[in-house]
C-alpha cells in the first residue's frame, strides 16, 4: 500500500504545483514508484511543469467517468524510472470529478504506487475537497507573506475538521535575506500561527522560473537551491533525518516583520484616543 | 477517517458532535437521531458543543437538532463554527443557546422559536439604539448577541475551549469564554460577557457581546486585528504594539473606560481590579467597576 499525499496552499501562486512535481520526481529518483495526480480541473498545469504535456491524450475527468482506464490515462516520464503524472482535464471544471471518485482513484492507484502525489488547486471550494478526500497526509505550501499564511491557516483549520491528522508544512520561497533585515516574515513567525511541523524551507529561486518554462524540473538543476530543497524534503518524507544547513531563516529577535507591520498599522496614523 | 459522518468527543465533561462538512443535513439529522437511539441513553444529561464546520445551517436545521437533543435528554450547549454565516445571526444563536432552553417544555419552546425570529430580525435593523458611543466607537450591528433580558442577572456561564481557533474559524458563546490556545489572524471569538484568552490574540474578540459595558477580554499575548465590547469596536492602541514585541509580551486586559476601550497590564499592579469572571452575579455587578483614579 503506498501513501497518499496531497498538497494544498489555500491561497494560488504559493508553489503547489512545482513542489507537487519536484517531489515526485525526487521520490521516483529514490527508487519509489511515484504517480503525480493533478487535481485542478480546467487550469491544468503540473503536465506543463513536468514538461509532459504534449502526451496528455486522457485526463482524470475520462477516468472518472470510466471512459478509460487508469493505465491509458497516467503517463510515464522518458527520464526519470518509476515516475507517472496523471493529468487533469483541461476543458471541463472541477465537479466533473466527485469526491467519491477521487476517493475510488485514490484507493486504486495506491494499490499500484508507492506515492501518490495529489497536486491541488487553489481555493477550498470543490476542486479541494476532491483532492484531499483520498489522501492520508497533507503537506501544506505557504510563502512568507501574510495573505498566504492566512489562507494556510484557513485550509489547516478545514483539515483538522475533515479528521486529517498528519499535517505538514513547507514554507516555499523564503528570501534569507529580506528575513535577516526584518521585511520578510521569519520560519518562526510563521510555524509560530500555523503550529504544524515543519518539513522543510524552500528558498526563492529565480531558476525556478526558467525550469517551469523550458518543463525541466528543478531538481535536475546542480546550480538551483529551490531544487536541493527539494531533494532533502523528499528524503524527510522517506523517513530519513536530514538537518538543514544552518538555517537561513532565523528570526532576527524583535525586528521581524510582524513587529514593522504592527508599527505600521497601528502605530503611525493611529486616531484612536486610548 | 471515519466512516460516521458524526463524531463524538468528550471535551470537558461536555459532548462534542462534530458534523462532517460534506454530508447534506438532511441524512446528518438521521444519522444523529439514529446513534442516539442506539446508544441506548448513554448521553442522557449531557451538554453538547456542536461543531458545523463551514456548512450553513438555518435557523429551522437548529431546531431541528435541538429538538432532537431534547428527545434524548440533551442539551444544546454551544455551537462552533466558521466562515461568516449568512444564515445564522449571532442574535439567534444566543437565544438557542440561552441557559433557559435546555428545561423548556414543549409549550414554552414554541415561544422561544419566534422570539428568536424576532430577535433574528431585529440584527438586521439597530439593536443597541440608547448605548453610549465612544469617539473611537463604532456601532456593531453584525456581532452583537441578543441574550434574553432575565440573563443579566443570572451567573453567566462559561465555556472552556481547550484549542486554537483558526483563521475562519469563530466561537459564539452566550456567557464568557475561556479559550485555551491561540486566536489567529481571521478567527474570531464572541461572547455575552467575559473572554479570556491563555495565549495570542491575534484575531478579532467581541465580549460583552449582548451589550454588557463591564465585560473585559483578557490575553497573554495581546494583538489582537480587532478588539469589540459591548459596542464599541477599536484596533490594538499603540502602547501594546511595543509589550507585544517577540515573546516577551506580557498578560493585558482591554475594557471599557470613559467611553473608549482601554487595554492595560494584567494584573496592574495598582489596587487590584477583581476578576469579574469569578465575580460575576446578582450583586456584583455594580460593585465591579473598577475603582482607580
């Protein structure tokens, strides 16, 4: 039986989709039969990110509806071993798919794989609560921004609800840099609302954008630090312990950004008498 | 994952029902009355927290599920939900949520459904018409809890919550609320008199919520996006941004004075303000109010 691993954000352009796809393929490289499973029906692009899509034929919405069958549907990467993407449908929208199909999806492709890997979309409408209904564990991708770790917090709070226990958060996209100056919200300011475990940090990286565009995966980049990410959080989710190299992200004590933004909104312009 | 689209919890002594969010109600309602009868009596007595996720419930599916606590000696305790529910005025859940409800015979009840119709109504318009205004006070139309005006009187009771509410998340109790865990940004706290909070507030909190000018709301880490008791509404004032720098920040109370909301050190090491949470009753009430300067 292999685990189901969805991964959400709440919030869109966090980065679900490029760590959806790098650590698939980390994992597929590690030797362990993983299947990528985009969820988001009519804005499908983890095929583009994988750079897979000039092979999608069927999508999930044709499997759901039992037009084909899963082995027709998924497709297998020319370059990495054991790694499959499943695509979703580009033309339909996101209730052409049930919960309860996906649940049906879920239970047969762990049958097959040792990962199933459920790339979700944006929003906690349908289209979420699809692809988290199959799944035995969550990862939740936020960038250090106040608008995305609001959302995380939302979505965590609608998993808790929805009995999922196994919770885990990466924090995609930090800037060392802007945290040591105290314009970036910190790993700690962030773990400190959220208050899941930590799987790991994912530096900005502009390379990212280039792999994304050219359908080449961060993790075959030597030079890209997003990818290196990558490549130590999949090893923490096969179990291994790996320590991050010093990290980047400490929290400068009393000037971190939540501190600014606090001067900033209550403390300048502030009218009120008390 | 569990099969049961119910689940049920002891939290405190009390029965936590938690519904699942994507069943319809209908089947929920039979499903609840189904387990009930078959538990054969086993929750007779008990007080039940009913926590509704994300779903909208009208004010009809409240009756409905408190009728059927009622058949089983149940009683509706409190109710836990998220999102800004349209359908549902605080005003009507306080009246379902009054201490009275739970003894109420049959007669009686039909009464309490109108009158919380009528409080239901009345959100919608001005409730609080004659309440003083602070300059920094803003009315409140859409949190202000209704509760029955016997209540004011009587004991408030309160409400252990023992989690972190997360954003969209909210807690509407009729008497005072102890929460044990953090506010986060976007979740929200209401409650008829007192809230004490034993972590961050960063969230917004309204006590007092029934227009109660003497409820406080009380932190250990005070910053909170929004402060409201009774109707007055304020953001964080300025002197607790620099107490809420890091971890170092220390226990406040906000309440209302001279008209504003205030938030101070707690305790303040003047003469001691009594805790009006453990004081609260017939007599106190006047005796309360704080006596410095």
């Amino acid at each position: 039986m292999g685990r189901i691993i969805t991964i959400t954000s709440g919030k869109g352009g966090v980065g679900k989709t490029t760590t959806s796809a790098n650590l698939s393929a980390s994992l597929a490289l590690a030797g362990k039969r993983t299947i990528a499973v985009d969820t988001d029906i009519g804005l499908r692009n983890l095929d583009v990110v994988m750079g897979l899509e000039n092979r999608v034929v069927y999508d999930i919405v044709n499997v759901a509806e039992g037009a084909v069958s899963l082995e027709q549907a998924w497709i297998k990467h020319k370059r990495v071993q054991g790694l499959y993407m499943l695509p979703a449908s580009q033309s339909r929208n996101k209730n052409a798919v049930s919960v309860n199909d996906m649940k049906r999806i879920g239970q047969e492709l762990k049958q097959k794989f040792d990962y199933v890997i459920i790339d979700c979309p944006a929003g906690i409408e349908q289209g979420f609560q699809n692809a988290i209904a199959a799944a035995d564990e969550i990862i939740v991708v936020t960038t250090p921004e106040v608008s995305a770790v609001r959302d995380a917090d939302r979505v965590i709070g609608l998993l808790e609800n929805a009995s999922k226990e196994k919770l885990q958060l990466i924090i995609n996209r930090l800037k060392p840099a802007m945290v040591k100056r105290g314009e970036m919200m910190s790993t700690g300011d962030v773990t400190e609302i959220l208050a899941i475990s930590l799987l790991g940090v994912v530096p900005d990286d502009e390379k990212i954008i280039v792999s994304t565009n050219c359908g080449e995966l961060a993790i075959f980049n030597p030079a890209s630090v997003a990818g290196k990410a990558f490549k130590t959080i999949a090893r923490r989710l096969l179990g291994e312990e790996v320590v991050a190299p010093r990290p980047v992200e400490a929290s400068v004590n009393g000037a971190g950004v939540m501190n600014k933004l606090k001067h900033f909104f209550f403390g300048a312009n502030d009218t009120h008498p008390a | 994952m569990s099969d049961s689209p119910i689940q049920f919890k002891g939290v405190n002594g009390d029965l936590m029902l938690s519904l699942d969010w994507g069943e319809p109600f209908e089947q929920l309602i039979d499903h609840l009355e189904a387990q009930l009868k078959s538990s054969d009596g086993f929750f007779r007595g008990s007080k039940v927290i009913l926590e509704i996720g994300p779903r909208l419930l009208t004010l009809a599916d409240l009756d409905a599920l408190r009728d059927i606590l009622a058949r089983f000696g149940m009683t509706f305790h409190a109710l836990c939900g998220m999102g800004p529910d349209e359908k549902i005025k605080p005003a009507s859940l306080a009246t379902l949520l009054a201490p009275r409800i739970p003894d109420s015979s049959r007669d009686s009840e039909s009464d309490q459904i109108s009158h919380a119709e009528k409080v239901l109504d009345a959100t919608t318009a001005e409730v609080f018409p004659t309440a003083s205004r602070g300059r920094a006070g803003a009315r409140l139309p859409r949190t202000s809890v209704k509760i029955q005006p016997g209540d004011a009187h009587a004991p408030a009771k309160t409400l252990l919550v023992k989690r972190t509410l997360r954003s969209g998340q909210v807690i509407n109790y009729a008497g005072n609320i102890i929460l044990i865990g953090d506010i986060n940004p976007g979740a929200e706290v209401v409650a008829g008199h007192d809230i004490l909070i034993w972590g961050s507030l960063r969230g917004t909190a309204s006590a007092g919520a029934a227009g109660d000018p003497l409820a406080s709301i009380f932190a250990l880490h005070m910053a909170p996006s929004q402060l409201r008791i009774g109707d007055h509404i304020t953001r964080s004032p300025r002197e607790n941004l620099l107490a809420a720098e890091g971890h170092d920040a220390l226990p406040e109370v906000a309440k209302i004075e001279n008209g504003t909301i205030v938030v101070e050190a707690w305790p303040t090491n003047k003469k001691s303000i009594p805790l009006k949470m453990n004081l609260r009753s017939s007599s106190a009430e006047a005796a309360d109010k704080p006596s410095r300067e």
